[in-house]
C-alpha cells in the first residue's frame, strides 16, 4: 500500500534564536523514532541550558495512522509553548520530531498572545531552516540476469528514473533497484519483456525511503526477503 503523501521527516534539522524583549528562544530539533529517543533528546537539550527558565517541548512519533503526541509548557502559562509548538509540526506534516524551545528570559512578561507568538515563530524559522523531505513506499527489487540483458535493464531502469542500490557481478548480473509501489508491477513486467522471461526477479525488502535524486532508506516495512515477485 502507498503511503499516505503526509508523512514528513526532517532530514537535516535546523536551529533558530529569536529574541523577544531581550528574552531569546532557541530552537532545537531532532528526527526521532521513538518516545525514548524524543526523551532523551530532551534531557540533551535541558543539560546544555542548565540557566535557561524554559524548556518546552513538543514531539510527533510514528505514521500518521499512529502517531503518539505529546507536549509541555514546562512552567509557562498553559497553551502558550507546547500545544503552539505541537500546531506547527502537526501543519508541517512532520512525523518522528521533537522540538524543543529554550526561553532565557529578559525580565520583561509577554502576556499569552506575546508568548504564543514567541514560541510559534522561534519555531517556524528553525522549521525554515531544516531540510524537510517526504517519505514514500517502494521495494527493493533484485534481478538476476545475463550481462547482455543486464545492459539493456540499466537503460529501461533509467528510463523510468529508478534508483541503482546495488550491482553484484559473477557468473551473471544482479542488479537491485529502488522502486516505487506503484511502479513495482510495471517494472516487473519490463525485466519479463526485456529478458523474454530468464531474469529471476525478488521483492528483497518492502521500505519507506526519502529524497529522488539518491534516494536514502528510512526504514524497512517488511522483511519477506528472497520472496518471489
């Protein structure tokens, strides 16, 4: 099944520090899997600013089907740093996140509107600054083939714009692709055409995976490896 298209990570975070009345706060973000690791990051994040008054967090963990959601004030008026902050990641579309804003305060108080407004754009402009992508569904698709096939697979692969993740030489070629879930069947047919049927074609790993130009793997679906496509 294709993944939903609301399913965004952060590959690369970004930072942020906006100053409000002499009060700065700092945004921090990470990418992660589970409540352990968003706890964790937390801890990280609240050691290195022992001075800081606040420490407000949000975090979304798991696919949109599932996703665990959870935020603080940490000291600040209710609904002003962390439902805010949750808003944002959950408008961004972002999964497995935990933000975490910092508030040295400057002495001055910003009122509920003022503090709502502080935490949002502290984080939209670290959101700004990160490199956010999609994850989509696809397989891991090996094909065993003789060389001469092997040459004429690569240029119809390339033609559909799919992914080399690997090639293994021996007494014939095995060349595995990254390919879309809903470009699996067409392909499949392709290898069939192109080697009139002597190709061995195997689904290797169901995946989630990030980025088109060098696609990344972001996680396995399934691990039904060797199953016959």
């Amino acid at each position: 099944m294709a993944l939903r298209p609301d399913y965004n990570i952060i590959v690369t975070p970004g930072s942020s520090d906006v100053e409000v009345k002499k009060s700065h706060f700092i945004t921090s973000l990470r990418c992660c899997r589970t409540e352990e690791e968003a706890r964790l990051f937390i801890e990280e994040v609240r050691r290195a600013n022992r001075d800081a008054r606040h420490n407000c967090f949000a975090m979304r963990i798991g696919d949109p089907s599932s996703v665990f959601e959870r935020f603080s004030d940490d000291g600040e008026p209710q609904g002003t740093a962390g439902k805010p902050m949750l808003d944002l990641l959950k408008g961004a579309r972002l999964c497995d996140v935990c933000a975490v804003v910092t508030r040295y305060f400057g002495g001055t108080l910003l009122g509920t509107g003022g503090l709502v407004r502080a935490y949002s754009d502290s984080l939209k402009e670290a959101l700004s600054a990160s490199d956010i992508s999609s994850l989509n569904s696809g397989a891991k698709v090996s094909v065993r083939c003789d060389y001469s096939t092997a040459n004429r697979l690569q240029r119809a692969a390339a033609s559909m714009d799919l992914f080399t993740m690997d090639v293994i030489y021996g007494a014939d070629c095995e060349q595995v692709y990254l390919v879309p879930d809903e470009d699996v069947p067409v392909f499949i047919r392709k290898v069939t055409d192109i080697s009139a049927g002597t190709a061995e074609t195997a689904i290797k790993e169901s995946v989630l995976y990030y980025g088109k130009e060098r696609p990344a793997v972001y996680a396995v679906r399934q691990t039904e490896e060797g199953q016959t496509a």
